[in-house]
C-alpha cells in the first residue's frame, strides 16, 4: 500500500483506517493511460515544483535583502506552498492515482495546519508604530500606490518602492506585478468561458448522472469539495479522532466516484478542448502580453539556473514563505 499524504496523516487517527485504505490502492486497478490535464492558456501559469520554489526562495531573499537595508528584520520560516494546492486543476478536474489515494487534499491540509507566522515573534515585540513601519516598508504605503486598470476591468495596485515590489521587479524585471495580473487574468476569463461552454454543461450533467447513479447527489464538479470543506468545518474543529477519520474516509470515497464519472463522462478532453477554444481570441488579443510574460520567467528561471538556485531549492528545505 502506498503511503500518501491522505492515508499517513488518517493512519495516525487509528489503526482501522489502515485496512479500509488498503483495499483501495491503486494496485488493485488496472493501469490506464491518465487523462490530459488542461491548462488555462496552454499552461502559461503554470510552474513546475522545482521551478516555483527557486523562484520563491529568489523572491524572499530579495525581500530579506531589501527590509534589511531599511533597518528592518525579515524572518523566513517554513514554506507554506502546498504543491497538491498549487498544482491542483483550475477545472476542478483530478488525476485518477491521486484522487483515489489523496482525496482532494482536504483532510491532509486541515491535519497540517497552518504554518505560523515566522515575524509574529518579532512583531510582539514592536510598538504600534514600529510595526507600521516594518509593515510600510514590506507593503509600501498607500499614498506611493500605483493603480492599474488591466485590460478586463480589475484594478489593481501596489507600491514599487516597497520591499515586495522592488523584490518582483529584482527576480521578474520591471512592472512584473502588471504583467503577472494582466495574464492571471485572461487566466481566468479562459476558464469561466469553458465552463460557460455548452460543451462543458453537457459533459457536466453526465458527470452528475454517473454520480447520482452512486449516489451522491450533485450538480456542480466543486460540489463534493464543498461538502467536505463543510464537514472539516463542522466537525474537523472540534479536533475529534473518530469525526477526523469519518472525514477522510468520506472524502476518500467521494473523489474515487468523482474521478470515475469525470473520466467516464469524458470531462478531461471536454475541458481540453473548450479551453483552446475559448482561449483562442484572447491568446491573439494579448499576444505581447503572454509573450513577455514568458521571457520575463524564462529569464529569472535561467539567471537562477547559472546562479546554482535549483540545486538548493531541490533539496531539503530551509526556509519558507515569509509574507502573510
């Protein structure tokens, strides 16, 4: 049996859920070809692990480098990226293997917890005032913010002066914040007119039928998640072993069914080819825009690659996501 994030965690539980995960390794299925894995705009958003976190530690370094010449101190504790999060479908869709041993993750990230804040102990420590500058100094202030109104109406803005800024703009080059929501943002103008597709509804209310014909009752493919977000909440808070465990079996059943139906239901290929489609007209409109965010992260990939940065981000982590 394979020890996955889920199953070690709820082992810890009790010894029970030991058989009950067993008997639905992967191992016992036969293996079939994975489905695609569609991405917003071909993937332009997306990072591959060793990737992100050299870039993270890029990042936080900047900023580390930046509070420290303005007198302040910046710990980095322990990064807080959840690689199942960050590389989960924007879709909703799921990887047969890692739904039927993982769930969604739920249950797993409601066991880790959340890091702590690693500048809470620092900050304990400063006045009202001084903590304003330290956070003036990360942030900027408001009266040196930049707005931006990108191209589909969301406004944003931001400090380039302040440590995160000038951070960005040390790893990505000038205007990064800009440039990265300006592409989040055809991100996701891509996925809500895949979901609008009619494509998708009708390969969506398949899925359902399947489900229903499992029993599970839903319409929506976020559905099951949201039920288990609502038991995690109900019952996960009163820290209980018996109601954890009842989670995580729960979960573990649901995304099995789910990744069933969606794959019987053709959901992968649906999504995959309504994406192109809807993504078509905007990769023309915003050519430009995709193109310099591409060399802007090539080139921070590759000043890391020549500067040794992959080799310590492959390997044991010593530090972790500083901002909150």
């Amino acid at each position: 049996m394979v020890l996955t994030p889920v199953r070690a965690a709820l082992l810890t539980l009790g010894a029970a859920l030991f058989l009950v995960a067993g008997c639905q390794s992967p191992g016992h299925r036969a293996a079939t070809p994975a489905p695609p894995d569609p991405r917003p705009l071909d993937g332009v958003l997306t990072y591959a692990a060793a990737d992100e976190a050299a870039l993270w530690q890029a990042e936080e370094s900047a900023v580390r480098a930046c509070m420290r010449a303005r007198g302040h101190a910046y710990r980095v504790g322990e990064e807080a990226a959840d690689r199942r999060a960050a590389g989960d479908s924007p879709f909703a869709l799921l990887r047969p293997d890692e739904a039927r041993n993982d769930g969604y993750g739920l249950t797993s990230a409601h066991l880790a917890g959340t890091p702590p804040d690693p500048n809470a102990e620092h900050l304990a420590t400063l006045t009202a005032k001084e903590r304003r500058h330290w956070r003036d100094a990360l942030l900027g202030e408001e009266e040196n913010h930049r707005t931006v109104e990108l191209p589909g109406g969301l406004v944003m803005s931001h400090d380039p002066g302040s440590c995160v800024s000038r951070a960005q703009t040390e790893v990505y080059g000038e205007r990064w914040p800009e440039l990265y929501y300006t592409v989040q943002e055809l991100s996701n103008a891509v996925i809500g007119a895949t979901q609008e597709s009619a494509a998708f509804r009708r390969a969506q209310r398949e899925w359902a039928g399947c489900m229903k014909e499992r029993g599970h009752r839903y319409r929506a493919l976020d559905d099951p998640r949201q039920e288990i977000r609502a038991l995690l909440e109900d019952e996960g808070e009163t820290g209980d072993e018996e109601s954890l465990r009842t989670v995580g079996l729960r979960e573990l059943e649901l995304a099995g069914a789910d990744v069933d139906c969606q794959v019987e239901s053709g959901l992968h290929q649906v999504v995959e080819a309504a994406a192109k489609e809807a993504g078509r007209p905007l990769v023309e409109e915003s050519r430009a825009e995709l193109k310099r965010y591409e060399r802007a992260r090539k080139a921070a990939l590759s000043a890391l690659d020549r500067q040794g940065a992959f080799a310590v981000a492959r390997g044991p982590a010593a530090e972790g996501l500083g901002r909150r």
